[in-house]
C-alpha cells in the first residue's frame, strides 16, 4: 500500500496506532489511555461499601489493600456521587455515577489516590461492589 492510502486507513479508525499507543474505554465510556487487554492484573481484594452518607473508601471491611492501583467499582443502587480531591462530596456535588441492578450493574475503572475517594447516595442508598487490583 502507498503511504497515503496507509494515512488514509489510520485515518478513518480501519488501521489502528501500534499497541502501546492505544486507549480503550471501559464499559462506562472512560478512555483507560495504555491499559492493553492482555496485560496480567493480579487481585488484591474485595469490598462492598452500603452508601447513604459520605463514606470514604477506606470504609471497605479490612481497608484498601497495600499496593492496589486499580480497583473496578459497580453500583448495583441508587445514583451516587464521588470525589477523590479531599473536599466533601454532597448528593448535588461530586462526579456522578449512575443507578445500576445487580443484573446490570454501572461499572467503571478508577485510577487514582483510594485514601481520598469518597461517595455519597444522591439519594435512598447505594451498594457499590469494589475490587481491587495491582
């Protein structure tokens, strides 16, 4: 092929980047940048937090397990709230994380300081199921 249908192709999403250039989203719609599929994580627990009130994340039963940098939070109740920048989060601010059934759960990837994460129910109550991964 020429450079230019090459150029093309890449263009138009029918080629894609090499593999460590790559971004994939999360059943959420969140861009994960250079997280491969077949990259190896290794489980380091499971908690589930019950939210009504503020709780922190480190609520979970048996706390944040040392060395975890990855943790795949669904919510199986009502709309909740987070935030993770050490301000209290409250049912009207925060990022928001939709309504999910334990039949179909809202999940998304989370990235970041767990000792400053926090959530809140906008309203009724929250389940939010939480693994942990390195």
């Amino acid at each position: 092929m020429t450079k230019n249908i090459l150029l093309a192709l890449i263009g138009l999403g029918l080629l894609g980047a090499p593999a460590s250039a790559q971004t994939y989203r999360d059943s959420g719609g969140t861009i994960i940048a250079a997280m491969r599929p077949t990259e190896l994580r290794f489980p380091l627990g499971y908690c589930q937090l019950s939210v009504t009130t503020a709780v922190q994340m480190s609520a979970c039963p048996g706390g944040i397990p040392a060395g975890a940098t990855w943790a795949m939070i669904c919510n199986e109740g009502s709309a909740a709230r987070w935030r993770d920048d050490g301000v209290a989060v409250t049912a009207n601010v925060g990022m928001p994380l939709a309504a999910g059934l334990a039949s179909a759960p809202v999940c998304f990837n989370y990235f970041a300081t767990f000792s400053t994460l926090q959530w809140i129910a906008q309203s009724g109550s929250s389940l939010l199921d939480i693994s942990f991964y390195k």
